[in-house]
C-alpha cells in the first residue's frame, strides 16, 4: 500500500533540522519500500504493508525521535485519500488561479462542526475556511505571511494538531502517488 507522510515544522527557518537522505533512510531501516522525498519541508512516499495510519504516525514519530533526534508530528496518509483530498478540495477556481495561495491542512482528528464555525468566526481578513474530515481547506488571498490566520491559531479553534501544505506541494505529492 502506497503512503504519504507530511513532518509538521522541520527544517524552517533552521528549526527542526532532518535531511531527507536520513529519514529516507529511516524508511528503510524500519522496512518500508521504495522511500521518496520532496522538497526539504518533510514529505515523504513509501510502500508499506497495510497499516493504520495512527498506528503509522506513533511508529514514525518515535523513531524519528529516537533514531534521528528529530521530534515533530507525522501526518499519514494512503494514497487513495490523498486523491480524494485533492477531488473534494471546495476551491477549485482559487486552486486555478492562485494555488500558491490555497493551503490544506492536514489534521491528526477530524473537528467538531462547533470548532469549524469557531474557527471561521475567528477570521479577521480576508482567509476563508472549509473543512472535510481530517483537512481543512484555507484561502489565503492576501497572502500567507502577513495573514493572523496562523498554523497555532487554527490548531488551537480546531482543537487538533496539524501540517500545511499550499495547493501546489499537494498536487506535486499526488502526482508522486500516481507514478
């Protein structure tokens, strides 16, 4: 079975630093197949037997720790529901125009309705927020540096720890779980 793993926070801004060479290593030492990376944020593909993905997450996130010294969170996905993030994606014509700018957010729980509503009363620019399960869906037409809608903020209205990623790194990913 095809996954793909997001670390949350690593190598920005010097914090967190991992090279993708060693946890493509630690894929390995750990007996998954065929470990690929992308990019230096922490996006990882690998084969594995069919497993659970919190099952996946607390493996990878104490490995990581002890192997590596690298603590961070691990967000796992499979393949088929990384494609149904991109097909249920609600901005279609912002992913069009402006992906860099369309951020999922992938979550360790699925939030309330009540935390989802928190959170979009919570916005004071121009970001719009959707959620479908364990992702949120935010725009960010001003841009993402100066927005208030930050990563602690979100995590904190939704009540649930997670990883972002713009529209582009995601279909980048996807076209991975496609090869």
């Amino acid at each position: 079975m095809l996954y793909i793993a997001l670390l949350r926070a690593v190598n920005l801004a010097g914090r967190n630093p991992v090279a993708m060479a060693d946890l493509r290593g630690l894929l390995t030492r750990l007996g998954f197949a065929e470990p690929r990376s992308l990019l230096q944020s922490g996006n990882l593909v690998f084969r594995a037997g069919a497993r659970s993905a919190p099952r996946l997450e607390r493996l990878l996130e104490t490995e990581a720790e002890r192997r590596l010294a690298v603590k961070t969170d691990f967000f796992v996905r499979t393949a088929e529901e990384w494609n149904a993030v991109v097909a249920q994606n609600p901005f279609r014509e912002e992913a069009r125009r402006d992906p860099g700018h369309l951020v999922v957010f992938f979550l360790r729980h699925a939030p309330e309705p009540y935390a989802v509503e928190s959170l979009q009363a919570a916005v004071t620019g121009t970001e719009v927020v959707r959620a479908r399960g364990r992702h949120a869906y935010v725009v960010f037409p001003d841009g993402i540096g100066r927005s208030r809608l930050t990563s602690t903020l979100i995590e904190r209205k939704l009540g649930t720890r997670g990883t972002g990623r713009n529209w582009n790194t995601v279909l980048r990913l996807g076209a991975h779980v496609k090869s």
